[in-house]
C-alpha cells in the first residue's frame, strides 16, 4: 500500500479528492486493533494526518464564548490547561481513554470518525451540542455533531470527506463525565454519561454512551432535571435526582454482548446519571461538588 504524510490541510484535502477511498489515520489507536484483529484492511491509500499543523492546534474566541479544537488534537492535549478549565468534562473523559501511550496517540476527530457508541470523548460532544466542520476537495460544510452520529461506527461521512475542526461552546455552569467498566483502567466503557449545566439557559444536557447504537440524548430526563433545579440556590431534591436516574435508564436502549448484560448497562446509566445529578447541585442530603 502507499502511505501519504501531507504538511498541510489543502494537501490533505487534494489527496483525499484523488483517493476518496484512502483511509484516513489519525492516532491510529482504533484503527490499528481493527487490523490487528482481521476486522478491517487498509485500502491502497493511507493518508496519515498527524503532521498537518491544522489539525493538531486549538484556539480560544473569548468574545464569542467558543472553543474550535482541530480534529487532531490528542487526549492528552484535552487534559491539559488551559482547555481542561475551559471544558472540564472533555478533560475529564480523556482522562479516561487508555493509557498515557493511547492518550499521546489517540485524537478527538479519530474518536469521531470511528464513531464507536464506547468513545468516551463522544458523550461529551453531544451533551456540549458541538458543531463539526467538515472539508472536502468540493468544499465544507459544518453540522451537528447529532447529524454526525449516524449508527454503530457510522457516520454522515462522504466519500472524500475528513473531520477538520470541532467547535464547542464554554459553558456557564458544571459539567462532567463518568464510565463503568469490568476494571478500574485501561478500559472500554460498559456504560457512559456526560451531564452538562447551561446556568445561564437554566438547562441541563445529559448523554449516554454504550448504551445504544450512538450516543443517546435524553430529552425526557434532561426536562425533568431543568424543571427541578432551583437556579437562584442551585438546589434540587434527592426525589427528583432519583427520578432523573429513572429517565436515564429508562432512555437506553443497550444490549447485551460480551462485556456486559443488557440490563446492567441500563441500571449503570441510571446510576451514573443520579451521581452526575448529585455532583452538579446541592441537595438537603449535601452540597454540590
């Protein structure tokens, strides 16, 4: 096979147009274990992505209130400052990929591209509603990171097409990511969930990862919780956090495989969604934290 290692992203681009077919290797940490494994096969073409300076930088627009992160921005980036205070559960769900070598490796439009309902850095996307710029020799084109997420390891993806550039917005409020797993480290989330605060639209976002086809969002819950909030105090009460877990779980549509039971992964996102709940606000059984 050939492998390209372009400089810049027009020539990327120009190659991809040539070769719309070529696999696109960015961290190569899914990659690599799909090939490793018999699943996938390289086509004639392999554009490696991680020496395009576009796509490895970021940049803050403190007048807008938005964060454009390049498609090649690794884990270990994410976790640093000053994004990690700009978006605390992006940081904290990439804590959580891996090992420090996967972290180094692995990219946040890799995570994307796969489009694996395990990704950990996916629920936070989509809890964050981040919009996805996308390029191609025809053009771009920008879309929900909803409209992305199309399947298992399925995206919106066109021939021709590459993840250039995510765009989030800093929100005003707590935010943050929690997994389970058969262990403690260097593990494929069973069950994940980001919650995400907007104080200043007095609404809470929730997504759930592994427990469906995509990641799910959770209109249901997600209401229940913003209804229940006192926003002058930040309060809310242990019987609506309860109820709020019921929602989540009642949202996923999991299944069972070798990881896990189907009915595990729904208590756990339920589980994770209350605990979530509890750390944003204060209840009567404690303060926030």
């Amino acid at each position: 096979m050939t492998v390209s290692v372009p400089h810049s992203l027009d020539d990327a681009v120009r190659l991809l147009g040539e070769h719309p077919d070529a696999m696109l290797l960015a961290g190569g940490t899914d990659a690599m274990v799909e090939i490793n494994d018999g699943h996938r096969r390289p086509n004639a073409m392999v554009i490696a992505l991680n020496r395009v300076p576009d796509l490895r930088s970021w940049r803050h627009d403190p007048v807008s209130g938005t964060v454009t992160i390049g498609a090649g921005v690794t884990y270990t980036e994410l976790m640093q400052e000053p994004l990690a205070e700009l978006l605390p559960a992006l940081a904290e769900a990439s804590r959580t990929v891996g090992s420090p070598q996967i972290r180094n490796a692995g990219t946040l439009g890799g995570n994307l591209g796969t489009c694996s309902p395990a990704g950990d850095g996916l629920p936070v996307l989509s809890a964050l509603d981040a919009e996805i710029r996308i390029v191609s020799s025809s053009g771009e084109r920008t879309i929900s990171v909803h409209d992305l997420m199309v399947g298992v390891k399925q995206t919106s993806l066109l021939p021709g097409e590459l993840i250039a550039e995510i765009d989030l917005k800093v929100r005003a409020g707590w935010q943050g990511y929690a997994k389970v797993g058969v262990r403690n480290a260097m593990v494929i989330a069973v069950a994940s969930a980001c919650l995400a605060v907007d104080s200043e639209q007095r609404r809470v976002s929730i997504a759930l990862g592994s427990v469906g086809p995509t990641v799910l969002r959770c209109a249901d819950a997600e209401q229940q919780l913003s209804n229940a909030v006192d926003w002058t105090s930040g309060a809310v009460s242990p019987d609506a956090i309860r109820e709020f877990g019921t929602l989540v779980s009642a949202a996923s549509t999991p299944i069972t495989d070798h990881r896990s039971t189907a009915e595990y992964r729904s208590h756990a996102v339920g589980v994770l969604g209350a605990r979530l709940a509890r750390r944003a606000f204060a209840t009567s059984e404690g303060a926030a934290g």
